[in-house]
C-alpha cells in the first residue's frame, strides 16, 4: 500500500492551536503533531506516527483528518476493528476543505471492515467512495474482492469491468475471468484470456483458467489445443497431463486419455485427479473390473477424498453392485462438486437409518429432472415408516409429484419456509440407507399417475387409426453428456415406419433440428405445449409407445408403467447397467444399446424393424 503511504505522508491541514494551550506539556504545535507523524509514517515507524497523530487528535477532537491518519496506521499495523472506530469519527467530523477526502476515509474504512469480515458493509463503504471518486481503482479492485467472498459474482464482474478500464493489466484480467466463470459466463472468460494467452504464452495461470473456461463452454477441441500448448512448453508434469485427458475423455477418445492419466501417475502416484480420472477413464471403457479395483486402490491411498469414493460408486453401481455402490455415493455429500446441487441444511439432522415413528422426515429431490422422478419412487417405503413426511421435488414437477403422495406425505412448494422437522434424506440417499439392492427396488408402476381430466383432449387431438408414437431424440443441451445421449433429428427420423404417427414429448425443437421436423410429415410437434410434467404425463397416458433417448423422458414414461424404448449410448449412464434389455427400475422399459460409441444408425435400424413388426397386421 505504498500509495496511501505517499498520500498521507502529503496530507496537510489547517493550522490550529492546541485545545487547551497553557497546559500543554511542551510548544509543539497540531501542524508539527501531523508532520512528525508523517515524517514517522513515511520511515516506517507505524508506532512513532500514531503517537503522533494520536497527541495531535487529543490536541483538537474535532480534526477529521487526524483521525483519518490515524484509522490508516491502525489498519497498517492489524487493528481493523480501532481503524474502523477512528475512520468513522473522520466521516461524522470531516467538513470541506478539511483536508480529510471522502473518497480515502470510505475507501479506508471499507479496508478496515473487509479486514474485520463485515464485507456487505465494505462493500458499501467502497461504493460510497466510488461515489465520490468514481475513478478510484483501489476501491473497485478491494470492492470486488469482497463482492467475491459474498459470492455476488456478477456485481464483481461489473466492479472488474470498470477497473479494466482504468488498469488494463493481466492479472486484472484473470480476476475479470474468474469471476466471469463464477458466473457460468465461461466463453466470455475465454475470449478475455485469448490475447493474454497469445502475448504471454508462459503465463501458466493465464493458460489454466482459460483451459477451464474452454473445457465449461463446451470448447473441447480447443481445450485439448491449450493442455497440448501447455505440455509442450512446459515439458510433461501430472498437471498438464491430467488436464489433457479431460478433454480426450470428453471427445471419446478414451485409451489415450487413459495414456495421459498412467503418465500423469508416474510423476505423482497420489495425484488425486489422475487417481479420479484413472477410475473414470476405465469406466467409460467399460472394463468395470479394472475400474473398481483402480477406485478401491485410490481410496486405500486417499481414504478421505469424496471424489475417489464417488468415482469408485458408478462401476459398481453400473455392474449391479448396487449395495456397495450406495454406500460410495454417498460421499458424494461431501464433494465440492456436488455443491449446489445438493439441499444444504445447517443445523437439522440427517437421516441415517433411525426409527422414524412418531417423526417428521423430509426428503429433497437433487441432480437433474430424471433424477426426481426416479428417486421419488422412495417417498411411499419411507412415508411407511414416518409419521408426516414433507417432499421437495424440482418446480416442474411439484403438480405431478403432489398428486401422487401418499396421505402422509405432502409436498413443499418451492421456496417455502421449512416447518420442524425431525430429520431430513437426500432423495437419492434413501436407497443406501434401506440397503436396496436389484432385488428389493421398488418396481411397482405405475408410481406416478396422469391427470385423468387432461387425457381425453389429448387423446381426441391424436385421433386413431395409427400407432401414436411419443418421441425424444435430444435431452438439455447443457448437461455434459448430451453430446453422448442426444441425437440429431435428422438420424433419428429414420426409425419411421407406416402405420405410426409420431408426436413430440421434448419440450422443444432445437433450432439444427428445425429443418428436418418440417420435412418430417409423419410428426407431429406437440412438446411446445407441453408446459409442465403434468401435461406430459397426460399426453403420455394417450400415446401407444414412447421412444427416447436417455433423458427425464425416458423416467417418466417408466414411473407411468407406459411401454417405453430407451435409446442408449455405448457408454450409458450406471442406472442401465451393461449387456441387457429391460431395467429393474422400470419393468415397461426395453433398452436399445450402441454397440459402438456414436453407432445411432444400427440402432435406429433396430427400432424401425421393431415398429414395423409391431404395428403389422395381426400383431
């Protein structure tokens, strides 16, 4: 903080007589009390100066600017809490032309709160200087930190944008970038970080962040350029290797990214994210065995990181080992990554497997849509046990959801205040805790039921004569694995067969798929109207058939027991498991497998050859 050293080592200030002249101890005047202090300041002597302004303070309690100095030497030698006090007293006492700016004093006293922990006031303080000088690039930069530690990244953002333009220099722009990426803005902290990374291309923390942003915004192919760039000018290291087999294990390319992870392991054996890849990259190989033994022997070396158990859940859950698999996905619950999509509940007691009788439970919904509607299959075994259980469930299907309940249970609308309650369960944590295995699912379906006022218009809008046919060929297009799952509709249209009138179940027609829908005469675009999972599970109940890629359409059509063919990637996701047809989860499901990544044609060749047979004559 040289700066504010030189600033108050200049300041200056009326000359003024002690307050009470005749009994003071020595002739040293208010103007010499500030300029010893100065003097002391400008040499460093922290202690020296607030003696000074100290004395000069008591000489004349109505200087702001004393006090001003004094709230600046407190905050230089730790004492944010007494800082605050002094700069506090400078604003009340400051007049103009005092010498006691408003913009230092605001600024100063932001410090001094950023300091105690009190940022939402800093945050106000720095404002406050801003406002009186609105190119005051300490305060934006201070004020953007603390916006940071209160996690209102986009207000950052703004606060960084601003001081870009007055210091335009790279670490101002990696901040910038972090923040951006905070915000899920990550193209845009890519293209921030491309000519930084162009004009200093040895800048390894430049090169990581972008590597980051590229690999968020769906960039691949460029973020397995950045990890390349990086290995090569930096020579190999676990870091950059493990970095280059993310974006080689999202393209597919698994056996090399497998390659890089083993290297990576050469240089640190504990590298706890080439031990997580290792795990995953053997998993999305399918070699399941391989892959359990590597998780095990990963959190045999790294018994407490959540992230190695997690990884070590999906092939055993993905082979059948369902017990052992709940049992690690549990520490999902303590993964950083998982933060935000998991309920956060302080002070209320998790459920582990007490007697809930005479008890109160609630259950929350996490992860994606599917995730709900499969998991709330357990509200009925736990509502068995409780007295009241209350259900969060994700707001498109809190009317579907709610009908459904049984008489104890009740659903909690979103953003409700929660009543007592005596524990409370992930949805998805209930199968550990009842130790569900293949055997004991709850498979009963329909677990879910339409709206039986709402089915005959849909019904009459379909008319007969045909087999009505509900279609989904592409799920959302921001999760990760939807360039894996979902299809264009111009290979899936292929599966048309005479004698079938195909109806949209997705909520939308991407725009790349427009084209072929309208090409398409046999379909019939009926998604749009689809405004909750009510609506679609009324249009279900009319359909004859669902087919669907891997997407909380597929959940649905198997909680209403509808017939539902579930097309799957070469890698599937661990609910399907390997090497069969039907799913213990939903009994109306048939799954149709690539044999190969990215073979949809062999599979929609199946599909068409399954609808011709079934809508033949005498079928």
């Amino acid at each position: 903080m040289g700066w504010l050293r030189e600033t108050f080592g200049r300041r200056g200030g009326t000359t003024a007589a002690p307050a009470e002249p005749a009994a003071a101890p020595s002739p040293v005047t208010l103007t010499n009390w500030r300029k010893l202090g100065n003097d002391a300041l400008a040499a460093g002597h922290l202690a020296e100066a607030f003696r000074c302004y100290e004395q000069g303070a008591l000489a004349d309690p109505q200087d702001a600017a004393l006090r001003l100095n004094l709230g600046f030497v407190l905050l230089e030698q730790g004492q944010p809490q007494a800082a605050a006090v002094r700069l506090q007293e400078a604003l009340a006492l400051r007049r103009p032309g005092d010498g006691c700016a408003a913009h230092d004093a605001h600024y100063l006293l932001g410090r001094a709160q950023a300091a105690s922990g009190l940022h939402a006031q800093a945050v106000a303080s720095f404002e406050a200087a801003l406002g009186a000088q609105p190119d005051f690039a300490e305060a934006l930069e201070d004020g953007a930190r603390s916006l940071h530690v209160l996690e209102r990244h986009a207000e950052a953002v703004a606060w960084m944008q601003r001081l870009l333009k007055l210091r335009p220099t790279t670490l101002n722009k990696l901040v910038l970038a972090s923040e951006l990426r905070a915000c899920n803005r990550h193209a845009e902290a890519a293209d921030l970080l491309a000519p930084v990374c162009a004009q200093e291309p040895a800048n390894v923390d430049a090169a990581v962040l972008r590597y980051g942003a590229l690999m968020k915004s769906g960039r691949t192919l460029n973020a397995l350029a950045e990890a390349e760039r990086m290995l090569a000018l930096q020579g190999p290291s676990a870091r950059f290797l493990v970095n280059r087999s993310v974006p080689l294990e999202r393209l597919g390319r698994f056996e090399e990214a497998l390659a890089c992870v083993e290297q990576a392991l050469t240089f640190e054996p504990s590298n706890r994210d080439a031990l997580v890849n290792r795990c995953t990259t053997l998993t999305n190989l399918l070699r399941l065995p391989e892959a359990i033994a590597a998780g095990e022997a990963a959190v045999q070396l790294l018994p407490e990181d959540p992230d190695l158990h997690f990884s070590l859940s999906i092939p055993l859950l993905m082979s059948g080992d369902l017990r052992r698999g709940w049992q690690e996905s549990e520490w999902r619950r303590r993964s950083a990554g998982f933060r935000g999509k998991l309920l956060e509940l302080e002070g209320q007691r998790p459920w582990q497997g007490e007697s809930l009788r005479g008890c109160t439970i609630f259950l929350h919904g996490e992860q994606g849509l599917g995730d709900n509607i499969q998991f709330v299959r357990y509200v009925q075994p736990v509502a068995a046990q409780a007295r009241d259980v209350l259900v969060l469930v994700s707001e498109a299907l809190q009317p579907l959801v709610a009908r459904n309940l049984p008489a104890n249970a009740r659903l909690l609308p979103q953003g409700a205040r929660l009543p007592a309650i005596d524990f409370h369960c992930p949805l998805m944590s209930v199968p550990a805790i009842l130790g569900t295995t293949e055997e004991t699912i709850p498979a009963e379906v329909p677990y879910l039921r339409a709206d039986l006022s709402l089915v005959p218009a849909w019904r009459e809008r379909l008319g007969g004569g045909t087999l009505n046919v509900g279609i989904a060929w592409a799920g959302n297009p921001k999760h990760t694995n939807d360039h894996n799952r979902s299809m264009t509709l111009a290979t899936f249209r292929a599966i048309d067969a005479a004698g079938c009138r195909f109806v949209t179940v997705q909520p939308e027609v991407r725009d790349a798929d427009r084209a072929s829908f309208e090409a398409w005469p046999a379909a019939v675009d009926l998604g749009r109207e689809l405004r909750d999972f009510d609506d679609t599970a009324a249009l279900m109940e009319a359909l004859d058939l669902v087919i669907t890629v891997d997407t909380s359409v597929a959940h649905l059509a198997g909680a209403l027991g509808k017939p539902v063919w579930i097309l799957l990637p070469h890698v599937p996701d661990w609910r399907w498991m390997l090497q069969r047809e039907d799913s213990p989860w939903y009994p109306s499901a048939r799954l149709y497998r690539q044999p190969a990544a990215g073979d949809w044609d062999s599979v929609i060749r199946r599909v068409r050859a399954d609808l011709r047979a079934l809508v033949a004559p005498g079928h």
